[in-house]
C-alpha cells in the first residue's frame, strides 16, 4: 500500500484517511514486512507469575471482574508470605518475572484498605507495593513487573530501584468513554489526561513501560489512531516505551458490559496491523494469546505481533479468569507455523536490557547483566565457558533450510561477497533451523578449504609473572599489591623460564608460549631476555611468546620504533606473536574493558608491524562481558581487513568469555560470559566472514570444553590448538577444564566425530614434513 511507511510521521486525521483507502489484507502483508524486517523470526514470551497484591480499587470499570468489593475481596492485601510463596513457586517452575497487579489507590476509597496498610505499617499501597517487590527481588531473584495505576515522579522514584520495568494501559484517549453510559464513567484514574500525564512521567524517570489499547468498548476506529498516535509521540520524545499491547475486550458475567458485543477477529488484526505502520518498527507489539482460539493465533502474527506477553506456569490470568493460558508448547508450535520461533524474554524488554545502565536502578542493572545474553534475552542453558559439564542440545541438521533473512545472507555469503556489519550481526541472531544452517554452511566452508584433518600442537604454557601494572576488568589471572586478589604473586627469574622450555622438549613439545602481566619492573629488554634464555635452553623449540601489549610496552620501554624492536625480537629467536590482547577491536567495548590497555587501533598496528617483518600471529576474540553482536561484526571486519592486506595470521580463535572470578563480573559490570548457542556460532560465523583469507578457526577446549568442541568441529572448526601443559590464566578465572589436554584426548575427540587427528606445528605444518619458511619482510 502507498507511503504506509510514513504512517509514523503523519497526523491522526491524515493516517486515518490512508488507512481507510487500504484493504486488511493489504495492510496486514505490509505490517508482517515491518515485523519481520525489524525483529527477524523471533516472537518473545515472558515466563511469569501474577501476584494480585489487592482486588480492592478506587476505580469501577463496568468490564472489570479483577476489581472487587471488602465483602468479597476477602483481605485487602497478600501478606509477605502470600506473595512469596507464588514468586517461589514460578522460581521453580522457570519463571524469571513477577507481575504485581492490583488495583488503583484502594485507600482513597476503602476504609479497610487503611486500616490494613496501618497495621503493616505503609502510608500507602504503593509503598507496601515497594516492599513486596523488594522481597520478591531478594528472596527469589524473579524480576517484578510493577502495573500500579497512576503514578507521580516521587512514585516514580520509590519503586524504580526494585522494579525492572512497570505499566499502565492507555486503553483509550476517548474521553467520551468516560461520560456517564460510558465504560470508564465513576473512575477516575481512566481520564485520558491522567494516564497520559502518567505514561510521560514514565518517560522522564527512565523507566521501560508496558501500555497499551483495549478495543471494542465503545471506541472508534479513529480514536483508535489517535491513542496510537499519542503513543507513538510520547516514545518518540522518552524512547521509553517497551511494547505496546493491543487487548482485545472479552465480555464477562457479572459486568454492566455482559452483553456487550466483543471486537472480531478482523478487527483486532486491523488494530494490530495499524499500529505496527503507526508506530517505530522496532517497537514490540504484544496481544494476549489466551484471548483467542489456538488457530487464531498465527493470523495474530501475520498482523503484526511479536511478543505474547506474560505466560505463567502457575499462575492464572487474574483479569481475565476465564480465559486460561496456553500450554507453552501449544504455543511455540503456533508460532513454529507462522515460520516464527518462540523465545522467553525477561520483564525488561531486550533492547532495554541492552541499555541496561541508562533503563534501570544499578543494583537491578547487575541482576539483569547476569541473566542475558548479548540480544537482552535471558540464557535459559546452564552452561558457561570454562566450567565444563554437559553442553545444550543444539540440533545441527544435515540438512537445514534457513529462512529467507539468514538464507539471504548465506547466499550473498556463497557468492563470495564480503558481507557487512548488518550481514554478520544477522548470523549471530540465528536460531534454531537457521542455526543449524549457519553451521553447516561454516562446516561446508571448513571440508572445501583444510579437509577432514582436526589439527592440534603439543606446547606448554609459561606465564612468567602474573604481577601487572594494568587492571582489565576480564582478568582474575594478573596480581597486584591487594592481598584480597586471589592466589599469590610471583615472576619466574630467567633460569626458571628455560628450565621449563628444556623440559618441555623432553615432554614432546614443539612450542611455548610464553605470556605474562606487564611487570612494573620489565622493559624491552626483559623480553629479549627471556627469548635468548629459551633459545639458549631449547634451541629447537617455537618461540610463540608476548602479546602486542607487551610488545608495545617493550618498544616504549627502550624508545623504539615497533619495527626495530620486533625485528630484535625475531633476531634473538621470536618465532610467532599470540594475536591476545584483542579482546573487542572497537573503542566502545575498550572503554569498559580495558581502558588503560592499548586501543584497538594500536592492536592492529602491532599486527601489521609484525607481519611485515616476517612474524606471523594468531588473532583472537574475548566475547560475551560488555559487548554487543554489532562489536563483533566489527572485530570480525578489521581482522579480515588486516589479514587481507598482510596475510600474516594463522589462525582466529574465539575465546569465550570466563565470568566466574572476572574483576568485572563480580563488581555486577559484565555478562555471565557467552551463552553456548554465542559460542558456537562465533565459530561458525568467523569460519564464514574470514573465508578464504584466515582458514583455521580453532576452538579452545579451556573455554568450551571436550564436549563444546566436539560440536565447534562440526560447526566449521578444524583445531584443537595446543595441549596447554600448565593453563593457568583461564584456571584463574574459574575454569574447570584442566590444565592439560594431552595428545590421547585430542585423538579421541577428532574421531568422536568421525575425523582423523593431526599433529601440527605452530604454522600448521603436519609434524615431520619440512616446515613452511616464516614470512618474508613486507617491502
């Protein structure tokens, strides 16, 4: 239909007249594009319990069997216990929210209302709602949702700190529905003005909101628009508002409205698919699902609906009581027809968990770090890098079918186009078949490029002091004077340091590699230093040692020029640079992470520098603390850039973020590291973006374990790295995979999935071939 794009900058009259010249099936098609262009194949859910904190109200909606009378209320509030009792009961049973609804200022109206807040010692519902939520939070984790009615800035400012986000339903901007025959007629918290003036006070706290249309009590089509455009306006000005629900009335016995005619299926679609083109793309619409037959639901969809709302467990929809929930399943497979997937969300809605400093109080900020992933939705796996155990199933089909976003990119992908930012970000939002598809065309890619071989290195690691002048949020492995810091300091003398690489030789090794902290004692020389000492130890061994970070504070130290001082690295018998240090190539993430470490620009420096004379690197990425999926689109662009320009890496190896004894962590400042479903398709999706300029993507089996490699190899991985006799920096961090990964290990694990296992040296010859000469000099 013409210019419905625009709908979002035009006048209630004007939309009012496009829409009217527009067919339902027309506008549902346009609005299904929007849907899918702005929020993909994913349809959320909230998995929650309702607590009815009091049925007592000032208000008398004549379509309400939620508000009741002192006679019939039975009392007029849930005791702590009552209210704990249901949020432990959803705890249990999965549920990450709590959804307080109760009625509107009781007190004003009910003596019994008072008389009860008197003896629990509030001054008001509002305040007795504050303590509640704060239970909720403390003993059960559970996010509350807070719908309290009209609220004012001082409200505002008592119930953000335990509130992830709150609500209140416009309904209406009518105010003719408040006349007397009208539905909202003798309640005052209905007016118009009110709810609008409340919604924007909203805006002005910062607090993510949940509001909303109620169709088809008396309202017209046009005033329909209007509220919608009276909310696209206030988000517009605040940004604040979360989802907007479009409630379609049911009728209920008992009501003045009993016999009132309820909306049709069509309408509520055409009210749905007005307010997809009203509004911001981006905007989550919600319409209840246990509002409607269950094959009613996918028409829903098709309209413009990408999130259910609340789900519960346990709990009944106590507004509309005769309406029961759909079981879960009945509804992911409702939503499997609409060729959408079904995924839990948190009561704070996932843009706004991404912005989680600016959208909520920083004691709730940490909680809600902690339960997401990189796209604000919860991770509902139990698994994190480093901590071993068993991996989520995650079906990689022989044969999937991608849907058309994710297909289109593989496509251009296929192609060999470079893919773009958007392209990769995409890839990572893949769930389910397009999982499943990103993986085998990485796996695809693997086979075409390097074959069946899974390759791997026997080394050992020295870390050679663990004392360090900088303080990156990630690392729980550098010491410095704090005695609380977990284990003791050390730094190994010279002698030390070639003992263990002589050693090493004798174990079978071909390569050490050697990092540490940047000791506030050492300077270019000290890495000299320890090469010749190794060399001089073991003669025969690869040198893969300091990370661009310390050769960067070398060349300082000694007021070089990084060329010069990489050139006396690889004189005194520097063989390779481990690519560490990388973290996030993008200022945004180092600022948070790491921000007196070298920027992203001087890593890539250090790499370039390398390269052109003649040392080759690994290139690495740290994800899953404080990034997002466009950061890693962008580390991803700019290893690819450099490797096209200089071919010097071997290899890329994502390395999982470990959170356990993470600095940043424990201050409540990053993620809960990667979900297992981010860190296979990193390695998936680096195998895709990097092809064919880097083709070795190794998994790290400290990070992910025998079992999460297991399924990288089928994921476009090909190496297991190297042994790691004496890991230590991940152990640190609260790894509990080992410390070694010896050469048995590696064999069983390429043939658990049918390959053969290949030793390798550090360049990725097959031991006992003649090596490949190191890069010459770039001119």
């Amino acid at each position: 239909m013409a210019a419905e794009n625009d709908l979002d900058r035009l006048t209630a009259e004007e939309i009012d007249m496009k829409l009217a010249e527009s067919s339902l099936e027309r506008m549902m098609t346009e609005s299904e594009s929007r849907t899918l262009a702005a929020h993909g194949p994913i349809v959320t859910y909230s998995r929650k319990v309702f607590i009815p904190l009091t049925r007592l109200c000032r208000d008398v909606c004549h379509y309400c069997t939620f508000a009741t009378t002192p006679r019939h209320a039975g009392p007029a509030y849930l005791s702590r216990d009552e209210v704990l009792e249901i949020a432990r009961a959803g705890r249990d049973m999965g549920c990450l929210e709590a959804l307080f609804t109760l009625g509107d200022r009781p007190e004003d109206r009910y003596a019994v209302a008072r008389d009860a807040l008197a003896v629990t010692g509030h001054a008001s519902t509002l305040a007795y709602l504050r303590d509640m939520a704060q239970a909720v939070l403390d003993e059960t984790g559970l996010l509350p949702h807070l719908n309290p009615g009209l609220m004012e800035a001082a409200d505002y400012a008592m119930l953000r700190p335990v509130s992830a986000s709150m609500g209140l339903m416009l309904e209406s901007t009518s105010d003719r529905l408040c006349e007397v025959g009208g539905p909202h007629f003798g309640s005052p918290d209905k007016r118009p003005s009110a709810r609008l003036a409340t919604i924007e006070e909203a805006g002005r706290a910062a607090v993510p909101f949940t509001t909303g249309l109620l169709i088809g009590i008396g309202e017209t089509r046009r005033e329909r628009i209007e509220a919608l455009v009276a909310i696209r306006d206030l988000h517009a000005r605040y940004g604040h508002i979360q989802e907007v629900i479009i409630q379609n009335f049911r009728a209920k016995a008992d009501t003045r409205m009993a016999g009132h005619p309820e909306p049709s299926l069509d309408d509520h679609l055409w009210t749905i698919a007005a307010a997809r083109l009203i509004l911001e793309p981006e905007m989550t619409i919600q319409a209840p699902p246990n509002l409607h037959d269950r094959a009613e639901l996918t028409a829903l969809l098709r309209a413009g609906v990408n999130d259910w709302g609340g789900v519960s467990p346990v709990t009944p929809d106590h507004v509309n009581p005769e309406a029961p929930w759909p079981h879960l399943a009945i509804l992911a497979e409702a939503t499997a027809e609409a060729g959408r997937t079904l995924l839990q969300r948190l009561a704070i809605g996932p843009a706004y968990a991404r912005a989680v400093d600016r959208w909520a109080d920083p004691a709730l900020a940490t909680s809600v770090r902690r339960l997401v992933d990189g796209r604000g939705l919860p991770k509902t796996d139990k698994w994190s890098a480093g901590q071993g155990g068993p991996v989520p199933d995650i079906a990689l089909d022989a044969t999937p079918q991608a849907r058309s976003g994710i297909g289109a990119v593989l496509a251009k992908a296929g192609s060999g186009s470079l893919l773009d930012e958007r392209d990769i970000v995409a890839l990572f939002h893949a769930e389910d078949s397009d999982l499943a598809a990103v993986a085998a065309t990485a796996d695809d890619l693997r086979r075409a490029t390097v074959g069946h071989a899974v390759t791997y290195v026997v080394n050992r690691n020295i870390n050679y002091t663990n004392i360090c002048l900088y303080k990156c949020g990630f690392c729980a492995f550098s010491k410095g004077s704090t005695k609380a810091e977990r284990g003791p300091a050390y730094r190994l003398d010279l002698v030390e340091i070639g003992r263990r690489a002589a050693e090493a030789v004798e174990r079978g090794a071909t390569e050490v590699c050697l990092q540490g902290g940047i000791h506030p004692s050492f300077d270019g020389n000290t890495y000299l230093d320890i090469v010749a000492a190794v060399r001089a130890a073991a003669p025969s061994i690869h040198i893969h040692a300091f990370s661009p970070l310390e050769v960067t504070h070398g060349a300082q130290t000694l007021g070089l020029p990084l060329e010069d001082y990489l050139a006396r690295l690889k004189t005194a018998g520097l063989s390779t640079l481990p690519g560490t240090a990388a973290e996030i190539l993008d200022p945004e993430v180092r600022a948070l992470l790491c921000p007196d470490k070298l920027g992203a620009d001087e890593w890539i420096e250090v790499m370039r520098t390398a390269h052109g004379v003649g040392l080759r690197s690994t290139a690495t990425i740290m994800f899953g603390h404080v990034d997002g999926y466009e950061h890693w689109a962008r580390h991803l662009l700019r290893v690819r850039a450099l490797q096209t320009e200089t071919g010097g890496f071997t290899e890329f190896v994502p390395l999982p973020f470990v959170h356990m004894e993470a600095p940043i962590w424990r201050k409540g400042r990053a993620r809960s590291g990667p979900s297992y479903r981010e860190a296979l398709l990193m390695h998936a999706v680096a195998r895709i973006v990097l092809h064919p300029v880097i083709t070795n993507i190794q998994t790290s089996w400290v990070k992910m374990g025998a079992e999460g490699s297991r399924a990288v190899l089928n994921a476009g991985g090909n190496d297991l790295g190297g042994v790691l006799m004496d890991e230590s920096i991940t152990r640190s961090a609260g790894g509990q995979n080992g410390q070694c990964f010896d050469r048995a290990q590696m064999i069983a694990l390429a043939n658990s999935v049918g390959r053969p296992a290949r030793q390798r040296t550090t360049l990725y010859d097959p031991i006992g071939q003649q090596p490949t000469p190191s890069l010459e000099p770039l001119a």
